[in-house]
C-alpha cells in the first residue's frame, strides 16, 4: 500500500484543489486508491519521517500513481518512515504546449503542500522531499514555505533553472539540511525543450534569471555552497535521458532508473553517495 497527497480535480489536467490524502494500490491499471478521512491523517503521518516525492509535467493521475506507487516499492522504507507520492496536474489535453503555464501550477501546489505540512506534519520526526522534472518547481516552492526545516531534498533531472538555489529559491536551499542533485548532460527534454520552453515562461514571470540551463542538466553553477552535496553529474557515458529516472509503468530491457533511486534512497537518509561515480 502507498499513500498519496492528491491535488487533482481530473485524471488529465484539472484544477488544482486543497490536497487530500489517499492510499491504496497506485500500480494496479486503474489505480485503487481510497481517500483517508481526515481525522487518521495525523495518526498516519505522526512520529514518522515522511518522504513527499512529486513527479514532474505532461504526467497524468494514472501514470503518476503508478510510477511513484512503484518507486515506494522498490524503496521498500522501514515502517518508522513514510513514502508518500505528490499526484499534481502538470499536464493537460494539449500536452507539450502547455509548459510554460504549468509553472503557475506547480507554484500553486508547492505554496499548498507547504500549507498541508504546517496544518497536519507537526507530529512528524522529519520531512523530506524528492522530485522529477518540473516537479522540482513544486518542491522548492512548498520547502520556501514551511514553518519548519527540509531534513533532505533530492531534485533528479530538475527542469528549473540551474542557478535557483542561490536565487529565485535561496531560501528554500537555506532551510534545508541537505540537498543532493541528479544531473545528466544527455537529458534532449532539458538540452531542447527547456531551453525552449522556458525563456516563454519567462514572459509571464519575473521571478528567475532568464535564459537559464536547466539545474537537471549540467547541476548547479560551481563552486555549490552548502547544504548541497556532490556528486550530481551522471557520466555522459550512461546515457541518462529525461525518463530515466522514475519506474515506468511498462516493463523495460536493462532499466537504468534502480540507479536513479538507489541515489534517492541514500540521499533521504543522509548517507554517502556511492554513484554517480565522480
């Protein structure tokens, strides 16, 4: 079983709503998934240290289900921990061209997990968060907001600017302990469709540096100040695409994403990372 905060009003796209709490089977082909009532919601989160893991634009109810609700299988924490999937509407029924207004999205769902954690986590030992993608965005902007410290923060093929946590998130990256960063120079969504995508959301906001790579790509400008950790930079070598890093639904030859979370894995807990190689 795995628990997910949903912010979806719609299987594809939607508004966003106040999130709820669900839990269930995100792998079964349509998820069976149960709304928690809100009176066990501190029960369940309470005295454990909660792990929120967003994944990141263009992906559906169905298929974010399934790939986190795989990824907290294979994670497989111990019971005084607790995975919980981020199910958010960055996708919609025109997929693609919707980018540059998703960040608008994620704003919006980061500023309300902050407000979820505030109202229901303070019983927790810890809150840790990991992303994909634009879900990076979301993450940040709910760290920026808490009123209380990011024990870990695991950002993998992060589509937002590679300056951010010394810029438009210098807060968030201040009130985190540890940061830790998956980055690949052979992600084409990052080296293409970001470059691309992003001096258009530009235009509709003023709050990052314009004309960016992307923090998912080449990692953050060096030298990275605390509390971000090396390494980040996966070899050109292994071939790291933008989907390489969360568990698809389908079943796929010589999967290079266990890596991928392996490195989560170590960063929630705080350990030495053993891969990347450096």
């Amino acid at each position: 079983m795995t628990y997910f905060l949903n912010f979806r009003s719609r299987g594809v796209g939607g508004a966003v709503v106040d999130p709820f709490l669900l839990e269930g089977d995100g792998t079964a082909v349509s998820p069976a998934l149960s709304v928690v009532p809100w009176e066990l919601v501190r029960s369940v989160v309470g005295g454990r240290n909660l792990l929120f893991a967003a994944h990141g634009f263009n992906v559906s109810y169905q298929d974010g289900a399934c790939s986190l609700g795989l990824l907290d299988r294979y994670l497989g924490l111990a019971p005084g921990n607790l995975f919980i999937g981020v199910l958010w509407p960055g996708d919609s029924w025109l997929p693609i061209v919707d980018y540059p207004f998703e960040g608008d999205v994620a704003l919006d769902c980061g500023a309300r997990l902050a407000s979820f954690c505030n109202t229901w986590c303070g019983g927790s030992q810890s809150l840790s968060f990991l992303s994909h993608s634009l879900g990076a965005r979301l993450v940040l902007e709910a760290i920026a907001h808490l009123s209380s410290r990011a024990q870990s923060v695991c950002l993998t093929a992060a589509a937002i600017n590679r300056d951010c946590l010394t810029a438009e998130y210098a807060g968030a990256a201040a009130n985190s302990s540890l940061i830790s960063i998956l980055a690949s120079h052979e992600d084409l969504v990052l080296k293409l469709a970001f470059t691309v995508g992003d001096p258009f959301a530009d235009l509709l906001h003023d709050d990052h540096t314009p004309f960016q790579a992307a923090l998912g790509a080449g990692g953050p400008p060096t030298p990275a100040p605390p509390p971000v950790r090396y390494p980040w930079q996966i070899p050109n070598s292994l071939d790291y695409g933008h989907h390489d890093y969360l568990p698809p639904c389908q079943a796929t030859t010589n999967p290079k994403w266990p890596k991928a979370a392996d490195f989560m894995k170590r960063a929630f807990f705080g350990q030495v990372q053993t891969w990347p190689p450096s």
